[in-house]
C-alpha cells in the first residue's frame, strides 16, 4: 500500500505525465511511500476512483489540464463521497490558475505553479504527527463551515536544486509510451493566449545533468525524446549541445522540439540540416502572419525571417514542420485568416494545425472582451464562439474546416489530389467550398473512412475537373497502400482505361502513290 499517490487522466496510452514523475523525483525521504499511477480519458470514472482507493491512500495529488478538466472534477466529487478522509492535493494549469470553470471545490489543495518543492512540502506537514493523529485538514475545515479549497501559491524552484524526474519513466514507458523531456521553463515573450506568457524568465536546467540523464534513457533504450520547451532555440548554447547528442547518435530515433520562428542563427541552420528523414520535428507557432494582430496580442513578429526561415527548413532540411494557425483572434477576420494559410501553404508543405481561439484561465486575453466582442464557452476548452468579425456560425463552420483540413490535407493521404481543391493559390477559398460541401455529405467531421473520403473528394472534383486528371491523382496518392484501401470504382476505372488504350489501333500509314 502507498501512502502517497501521484495521478492524472492523459489524453492517450500513448501519453505520459512529465509533471506526476517530477514530483515523485523530488518526495525525498517520502519517495518510498509514494507511486504514480496514470490513467486514460477514456477510462470509466468510477473504476478509477475504485483503482485509486484500493491503495488506501491518505493523500492523491491530480494533474488537472484543459483536456481532463471535467473528468476531474466527477473524479474529485467521487472521491469525496466514498472515502472522504482521503485528502485530494491538485495541481496543474487548469487547477492552478483562477477562475475555475469547472467544479473544483471538493478537493482540499490546490498547488498553484511549479509545485516540486511546494507538494512535498505539504505531505511532509500532513503526515506529521499531531498528538498522535495524523492532521484532517479537510475535516477541520468542513467543520468550520468552509468548503473551498486552500490555495497554495508555490514560489519558483531552483531549477539546479530540484531532482530530475527521468528515472521514473518505467520500462514500459521506454518501451511503448512518448518521452517527454525538457530543458528549460518559461517563455520570453508575452502572448496574451498563451499560459507561457506569465512566467517572469526563462531557466535552464543545469545542462551537463540534463545531458546525462538523457544518455541513461538512450541506453535503456528510448529513441522518441518530446521536449516540452516554449522557446527551445532561444539559447544557442544549450539547442546545439543538445542537438549534438542526437546528431552523435546512429539513427534511427526521433526528436521534438518547440521553437521561434524567426530564430534560425547559421549555426543551428547547419545542424538542423544534418539530421536524417524521420529523425527531427520542428513545432513551429505562427499563429498569424499579420503584423497589426499580432502587435494586439503583444506577439513578436518578425514576417521576412519567417518566411525566410521556413524556406530553408522547407528545401535545405528533411525536418518534419508542424505549424500552427489560430482562428478567431481580436481583430482578424476569416479574409485575414485566409491570407495567412494561402501563404503558409505556398511556402512549405508541411502539417498545418488550424486551432481556434481558446481563453484559458491565467491568461489577459479576456481585455479584448469589450473591444472585439469575444464571447467563450464556460467549458473545457473554452473555444471562442463568436466575435464581432465571426458569428457564431462562421465559427462552427471553421471548427468543422480544422477537421476535415486535418483529414484531407494533414494526414498526408491526399497529396498529389488535395491541390486540386483549389486555382491561383487560393487555398482557403478553394477548401473552404469543399468543407462546407462535405458536411452537408456527411453532417459529421468523425469516422469517416478512408474509403467515403476517396469517394467524397472524388465525387467533388468531377464535378470541378477531368475525370481522368482526378482519378491519375488518387491512384498517384493511393499507390503506395495496399490494394484493399483501394475502392473498386477506381480499380475497375483503372482497368477499364487499359483495356480501353490495349484496344486501340493506331491505322498504318498508306503507302504513297507512285
């Protein structure tokens, strides 16, 4: 039985809990009394608060992000109910910043920050002996008639004090689970949509540590390393050391990385550009290409760099670009929003994730309110639903375009066939026709196979080219995947234009007359 336990909800298996492992790394004498145990999203919320309880458990600390924020909530309130001497320590953004817009008040703590140092502290007074019994903090406060929360503003760590977490990634993790790692905390700069933006500085880990750390998860054999950096190119120093320990390595392997646009010194240019296909993924927030929105946002932004940057990356590298746009910030209209992808689409052909605004709590985004008319949703994710350039319609209708964007043009399935979407460049005019054609196929944006998507984008581009042109596209794109995924009208399509060109008889030439 542990004393201790140390959860959250992840979106998938796949996904694990960087903040749980730092915490358990820096329990110190309670470590032994402490375990992590994680869980999924999908899982029924009554079976986990029955996994929980089965340790007997005097403390749980819960990660609470925007993705899991209401399953926590009827997790807590679960807890509570059946075993309410259980004491519940929360921690994450969406618990550490106010306001909540989820019920979060059953639980006893909340850890707002950097909570290393802060939780630990906390257990360590709970299970301090009080005349013999350990302290009832949530009882003692029922008691007295209050029902929120103790608030616990943790000051920041000393990042070459606190202990690494990598360690607690188990064999399994290695094996079959992502491995997230991070070199620094903090952001310079002051977006207004993003968390990051309140933190006061950048700092790094001490790196000579860090690098070791990651040469004993190498030899366990991890090969994927996910860094959660905001800014991972900012500090030259630290991104070609550590871009050296890949690069020293003998692939295969994969390494991501978050970085600035518009940061691209020769060094890191050279470096980058000697990673292998498959090795490096670079997340790369655009978010806007419009200088007047993005100085409304108090976002940097630097328009030639970018573009030349993303040049280099898109001709002189073999490094996989994700980059992102957002729908619906103060002052952008779906025109303006339209330009940005017609020229990211025009430079690069990498992933383009299409976001839509969310507020999040901790954020001074809500001062665009009045200005702008910015009206969210009081739920997770807490997406934007209209404003005084988008209605709220427009907004559904972009929601549904970020999805099928993602289904025909992101998943990589329909390259040589999405192009034909659109004439002259004019790539959002061009899908957005075709997004609001397929919903009204479909009406759905979910669980639509493969199969209907060959057939829908077919049965639209007939309409718009030669039937021929289509179809030499989709068996272009549809080469290379088993025949199975293949639908029979364009097989017997196929078949029927060979047979059609066997048969065919080009006429001697007659003979000339004398």
């Amino acid at each position: 039985m542990h004393t201790i336990l140390l959860t959250t909800l992840n979106a998938r298996y796949a996904h694990t809990a960087l903040g749980l492992r730092y915490l358990y790394a820096n329990m110190h004498e309670l470590q032994p009394m402490a375990k992590i145990v994680e869980f999924t999203m999908n899982e029924q919320i009554q079976s986990i608060a029955e996994d929980l309880l089965k340790y007997n458990p005097r403390i749980i600390g819960i990660g609470v992000y925007i993705w899991n924020a209401a399953q926590c909530s009827e997790l807590i309130q679960t807890l509570k109910k059946v075993s309410p001497q259980t004491i519940i320590v929360l921690g994450g953004p969406e618990a550490g910043h106010l306001p909540h817009r989820v019920d979060l008040s059953h639980a006893d703590y909340i850890i707002s920050g950097e909570g290393e140092v802060a939780f630990y502290e906390l257990c360590k007074e709970l299970l301090s002996p009080v005349h013999g019994e350990l302290v009832e903090p949530s009882t003692l406060r029922q008691a007295q008639g209050e029902r929120s929360p103790h608030f616990i503003k943790a000051p920041l760590p000393d990042l070459k004090s606190i202990h690494l977490p990598y360690s607690a990634y188990n064999d399994e993790d290695v094996a079959h689970r992502y491995i997230y790692v991070e070199a620094s905390r903090g952001c310079p700069f002051e977006c207004e949509f993003c968390l990051s933006s309140i933190d006061e500085k950048v700092r790094n880990f001490p790196l000579d540590e860090l690098l070791e750390e990651f040469e004993v998860l190498w030899e366990r054999g991890a090969r994927s390393f996910k860094f959660i950096d905001r800014t991972f190119n900012l500090n030259m120093t630290f991104a070609n050391r550590i871009l050296d320990f890949f690069l020293s390595k003998e692939p295969p392997y994969f390494a991501h990385f978050e970085v600035i646009p518009d940061h691209f010194p020769e060094v890191l240019k050279e470096k980058i550009a000697r990673f292998p296909a498959g090795s490096l993924q670079l997340e790369i927030g655009i978010q806007t290409l419009d200088p007047l929105i993005a100085k409304g946002i108090n976002r940097p932004l630097k328009v030639e760099k970018i573009y030349d940057n993303l040049r280099f990356l898109e001709n002189e590298t073999h490094a996989h670009m994700h980059l992102d746009l957002i729908v619906g910030l103060p002052g952008e209209s779906i025109e303006g929003f339209g330009r940005n992808l017609d020229t990211l689409v025009s430079l690069t052909h990498s992933e383009i994730q299409i976001g839509i605004l969310k507020n999040l709590s901790g954020t001074t985004l809500s001062r665009h309110d009045k200005a702008h008319g910015m009206i969210y949703s009081d739920t997770p994710p807490y997406d934007i639903l209209q404003n005084d350039l988008l209605s709220f319609s427009q907004i559904q209708k972009m929601k549904r375009f970020a999805r099928f964007w993602d289904i025909f043009y992101n998943s990589g399935s329909f390259n040589k066939t999405v192009p034909l979407l659109w004439n002259e460049g004019k790539v959002f005019d061009g899908f957005y026709a075709f997004s609001l054609w397929i919903y009204d196929q479909t009406l759905s944006t979910w669980k639509i196979s493969l199969e209907r998507q060959i057939a829908l984008i077919h049965a639209y581009l007939i309409e718009r080219h030669d039937k021929e042109i289509v179809e030499a596209a989709l068996m272009d794109d549809l080469s290379q995947r088993p025949e199975k995924t293949i639908p029979f009208f364009l097989r017997q399509s196929a078949q029927e234009k060979k047979v059609k060109e066997t048969n065919t008889v080009t006429p001697k030439r007659q003979a000339k007359r004398t």
